[in-house]
C-alpha cells in the first residue's frame, strides 16, 4: 500500500495562525509558558482537537491531551510536542511537533482510518524553561522526575508561581487526567542544528539525547564607586565573572569537539556604570554525548573557579541547576522513523539530539522515538528560525505513516 | 575670633530624616532621580529651607535653591550637591553635603550672623545618573554643558522621560529662576575613596575631579540553541564579550596605577540559560588623571576590540556615552578649605577626586572647591557606605568657616 499524505495547505493554515499568537518583530514569537499568548494559543489548539473528533482532558501540569478512539483499549501510542516558545524564539520549534500530529489526526480522519491502538496527541506545559526553570516541567511531571509540589512552586523571575499562573489561565486540572499508560512516544521536532541541512538530509531518525547540566556561578565581591577605588584594592565580581568565563571558554576549546559550554544568563548587581560590580550570576550550559567526559569537565572547572576566586578575593557558590545524563531511544521507534522515511522516499540517517526535548522525559515512561527535521543554519531559539515547507511536509508524511504502524502493532 | 561649630544632634536629625526617604535594608537608600522617594525628600528640604528662612525657588531642570540674604547685592556664595541616591545607594553621598549646607545656615541664624555676600544653598538634579544618563544633568544643565532639550529628553530604561518625570514630581519651574551668577561654589562631600582613611587625615582640600570617559561597547553574534550548534561554528555574544572585559583588565593591569577601569553593567540578548546569547551590550568606565594617558588607552582597547570582533565573526559597536576631561578646582577655594581646617585645628591633605560630581560642572560655572570626608573602607555607591559621625561634625564646621569666609570676601 502506498504511503498515505497529509494535506499540507492544511497543516501551512494552523503554522500561520500559531505564528499570529505572541507574534514580535522579524518573524519571531514570544510565547512564554502560562502567559495569556499560551493561554489563547491552547484555547485554539483545544477547539481544533474538538473539531477533529477528539476526547480533550487536561491534567494537573497542564499538559492537554486529545484522544482518537482506536478499535482495541490496549495502551494508546502518544504523539506531540509543546506550543510555548522562548523571549525571542521562532515559530518552529515545538509548534511543528504539536500541529504534525494535529495534522496527522485530520488525515485519519479525511480517510476514515481506524487504528487498532487509540492515538493521543498532547501538548506539554513549559518545555522551554524559559519562564519557569526548569524546562520540561510538563513532561518530567508526568513521568514522575519532578513531584507535583516542586512543579507548583516553581517560580518565574518576578516569582509568580506556577501553581497559580496555570490556575490563572485556567489550564489547571486535575490529576486523574494524566497520561496513565503509553504503547510507545513519538515527537516531530526541528533538529536546533546544521547535521542535516550540512550534509543535505531530509529526516533525522534520533537515537537520543544528550546529556547536559545547568550549573549557576554566584561570584560575590565588594561594591564601590568605580572612580576613586584603586585597581589592586579592588575586589570586583565582574572581572572575577569574566575571567571565569574566558578560562572555561578555552577549556572547552581544548576538550574533545562534541563538547558545548553556553554562558547564556548573567546578572549583574547594582548594574550601574560607575558602580564596581558587588555581584554577578552566570550560567553555565554543558552538554556531551558522554556523561563522564561533561561531569569530569564541570568538576574540573569547579575546582578552577574557585582557585580564581580566592586569588581575587571575591566568594564563588555553585548550584546545579538541573542535570540529566545522555538518554538512548527505543530501537523499534528509531526503526520505524527510518522504514517510513524509506517506505516515503526520503533521505535519512540517525543522530544524537544535542538539545533536550518532551522526549527525554518520556522515554522514561514509554517506548520513545523522535523525526528530526532540517533548520536552516542550524538555527533555533531566535527570531530567524526556518525549517523549509517541503522539508515540514515529509516531516509530517513520515510521523503520519508511523503513527500509523505505531498504532496498529498489536504486540 | 574663634571658629564657630555647628549644632551636630540637630544636623543628625536630617540625616536620619533622609535615610528612611527610600531606605533598602542593610543600611542603604534607593532614591533614584525624580522617583516618588525623590519627591518626597525635595518636599522635605523645601519645608526645612523655608523654616530657616530661605527663599526658595526651583529653576527648569529641576534644581533646588534657598538663599539667604546677605548685606550686598554682590554674587552670592553657593553651597550644596545633591540628595539622589544610586540603586544600592548609601546614606551620605550627596546627602551629606545638602544638609551640611543646611545645617551651616541653620547656624549662622543661631548666631544671627549677617555675611556681606548672600548665600544659596542648592540640590542639584540628577547627579547620580543611575536612572537617567549621564550624570550630573542639574549642574550641567545650569553650566551649559547639556542643552535643556538634551537634558529634558534623556530616557530611563523603561523609556521614560526627564522632562514628564520631572513635572510628575512637582519640579519643573522656570528657567528665570536658574542660578545667574555666583561668587564661588563649594561642595562638602565623602571621599568613596581609601586615601584619607588610610593616612588618618580628617578633611580633603580637593583640588579638582580626574577626567573620566563612559564607553558602550555592543558586540553582535549569532543566536542559536545550547545544545547542537558545535562550538568552532558558533558566533556567541557572550564569549566575544567576556574576552575583550578580560582583555581591558589585563591592559589595564599593566598601565600605571592610576587608571581605573569599571564594567558595571552588561546586558545579554535573549538572557536564557539555552540561548547562545545573540547580544551583549556592556560599559567600560576609565579614568585616570591625564587626560592624554586615558585617551590613549581607550583608543587602543577599541582597535583591539575591534580586532578580537573580526577574529571571532562577530559585529563590534562602540560609543562614548560620556568624556569629560580632568579639572583643576580654583586655587583660592582649595586653599580657604585647607585654612579653615587649620583654624579648627583638623588635619588635612589636598587630594584629587576619582568620581565626579556637581562641582566638576560648577567649575565651568564659577570659582569652585570641594571638601572631602573620609569613607569608611573607602566604600560608597553600596548600602554598607559609611562616614563616622566625628567625621560628619569636624567636614560640617570646615564648611560654615569656609562659607564665612568666603560670604565676606569683597573682592
């Protein structure tokens, strides 16, 4: 049988609409979690749910599910991503895994498919950590990493709650709701990176994730008027900061080539120009494939940040944030991605996820597997994020056909 | 004739009345430019100046002045700084030497001294220039140095306006009531600085204010997401920037002792922990005492930068926000605070100042000097900012005899 096709004009019609819904200059969208963008894009995302045919239930994270009724109760095969975005993302990233499965449920539909296991589509609350850290709270909620209280408390920077926001934009539901049981996870997602669109490939068929850790850098120095206080007398957190990131700048340099160090934060107090910084707060993103290579690079780092700080005199406190060691798929799922790229025609090949997804955590509750679509200059989380239409249109063609095979293994 | 003292419980008060206008705990006060603390506290220092008596008039940059009559219509003798505070502000700066005037006034109407020239004590606006930069916009305004529509349009970072804040305040008045012409200026004020701290002096005979530039510094890379961009392809903001603040403390380390140099505030674009930060916008402050030595520096710091730009693919801008070159107060100022110290019998050294303040413009303006009291740990611009009340009573008596003399002086 040939492979069945979505309607893609279809599928470009709920692209365009979401990109309306916390829209910012230069083709960006600012869709923070729990915001009331997220709040009218999940009202829209309910309705068309409803308007496929689906049972809609939310849990107590906020995560919203939409279920097609297969011909068996065996466990259903769960599908989606997350319709949050970063201060300045792109209209992509998580969006596109959401509307893929939305879209594929409308093609079931358009053909009167009947699977043999139901089919759940979802969309997890925060994934990008982006206002509450930290990310994937939905989706850690749901596989039990992180417990309801520590999910409901957690806090954004003006420390609204959680809790509240969720209950404020009336997504806040009950417990009984969660996902209880998974035949197997599929999430369509963009790649975040330029393997596939380097090397001219279509569909990445993820084999995991890597592992990373979330490490803050508090460096506490002494205040001052930036004018009459000698160099020498000085004990200044910036220069302390900046010191610290340049040596682990070129220590990253000097490790093996999978090894990425991002200083994306950092506060400084006061924060005036003529005022000797007393404080400043850095974090520190570290990622590799090998868990023991990224935790022996951090300890190593630790130990040398706080040399440093005691030359300069200033106090150094670190905190892990969040931390999680490399994760591997399930390999019936890779091989699904791959037999459906190729029953479709399209190019493919594995590779690890450097970039952490709803995935990560779901692979501890079920049987996961990810489709990994080309972006342009490995672009993701700015304003400029693209992934091309044809390349959205296979994507979606290959989650379709493995939905389906997903859902019809009887075993 | 003896010297006469000022009435110290009565000056205490004043101080303690100020320090709760906005107070932050540890000590500290917040009272930004034109902020409701500022409005408060210029309200109570117009009720204080019209119990003793003053004429008071407000002119169209915001700056307060009370005068008290003297025997002639000769240039009247001008007398005070300012009662704003930075974000993480201390007690004395500034304060300080508003009260001092205030309290030199209050003295001479105990004693009913009639001086031959009148005497106008004033608070400076905007001499922090933590809410609205630059610096100094009262005294320089009044100068000439800052035209008023450059003064009136200046924005804070929530792009609110100088000239509306103002009149949301209650102090935008007339531009007839700015200070006309002046005998002399003189502005007691804390060293925040370690010199005369560490050599056990009582009062600083300022000599003038070193010069001083305020760069920005925008670098521009490329944004992106933590995990899959490889580090040899990135562009990253944060890495450019954090090198080229480790480049200037170096060179700056091997300049004369002299040169300081401060990056107080740094700000990252987007500012997410899995972000590679897009944009970073930091300030170099540098100061040294030769005008030619700072110059130079920061001529060659920008070719380097500019340089480590190119070699890191990154956009490089720079922009002088502020250069005010160094100045030399008037000879017969410096030596009346020296002479009036002596007469109490304090010691005393002349010194120059590392930070500006209102008497660099005042020096423009009129013959101009300064009194320095030492700071404790030489700290300022931060809550734990100090000056010991022995300190406060002997800088508040070299003032009245200063003012004394310098109101009868008939030359």
């Amino acid at each position: 049988m040939k492979p069945l096709t979505i309607n893609f004009a279809r599928m470009k019609e709920t692209i365009e609409y979401s990109a309306k819904v916390g829209e910012i200059p230069n083709n960006g969208l600012c869709r923070l979690a729990l915001s009331k963008e997220d709040k009218a894009m999940r009202e829209q995302f309910q309705e068309w749910m409803i308007e496929a045919g689906l049972e809609v239930r939310v849990d107590d994270f906020g995560n919203m599910y939409g279920r097609r009724k297969g011909q068996t109760n065996l466990d259903p095969l769960v599908v989606g991503s997350h319709l949050d975005t970063q201060p300045n993302g792109g209209r992509f990233d998580g969006v596109l895994g959401v509307l893929s499965a939305l879209e594929a449920i409308r093609t079931l539909n358009d053909y009167e498919i009947e699977t043999y296991r139901s089919i759940e589509i979802v969309n997890f609350a925060n994934e990008e950590g982006a206002r509450f850290e930290p990310p994937l709270l939905g989706s850690g909620g749901l596989a039990g990493v992180f417990s309801k209280e520590y999910v409901y408390n957690r806090q954004d920077r003006d420390r609204k709650v959680f809790k509240n926001e969720l209950a404020e934009i009336g997504f806040k539901s009950d417990e009984k709701n969660r996902l209880q049981r998974a035949h197997a996870f599929l999430e369509l997602h963009i790649e975040q990176g330029p393997i596939l669109e380097n090397e001219r490939i279509t569909i990445g068929a993820v084999e995991g994730i890597k592992g990373m850790s979330w490490l803050e850098v508090k460096v506490t120095g002494e205040g001052g008027h930036a004018g009459p206080t000698p160099m020498p007398l000085r004990k200044d957190a910036m220069m302390a900061a900046t010191s610290m990131i340049a040596h682990i700048e070129r220590k990253c340099a000097d490790a093996d080539g999978d090894l990425t160090v991002t200083v994306g934060r950092l506060d400084v107090k006061p924060g005036a120009v003529n005022c000797i910084p007393e404080k400043v707060v850095f974090s520190v993103d570290v990622r590799h494939l090998d868990d023991e290579i990224r935790e022996k690079f951090i300890a190593e780092e630790k130990a040398v940040l706080h040399e440093m700080a005691a030359d300069r005199k200033v106090d150094l406190e670190t905190e892990m944030l969040w931390e999680v060691d490399t994760s591997t798929f399930h390999e019936d799922i890779i091989f699904q991605v791959s037999k459906s790229a190729e029953r479709l025609g399209y190019s493919n090949r594995r590779l690890y996820s450097g970039a952490g997804h709803d995935a990560k955590y779901m692979n501890d509750f079920t049987a996961t597997g990810m489709i990994f679509l080309s972006s342009v200059d490995g672009k993701s989380h700015v304003e400029s994020e693209l992934t091309l239409d044809d390349d959205i249109y296979k994507g979606a063609n290959v989650l379709l056909d493995a939905m389906i095979h997903l859902a019809d293994n009887k075993e």
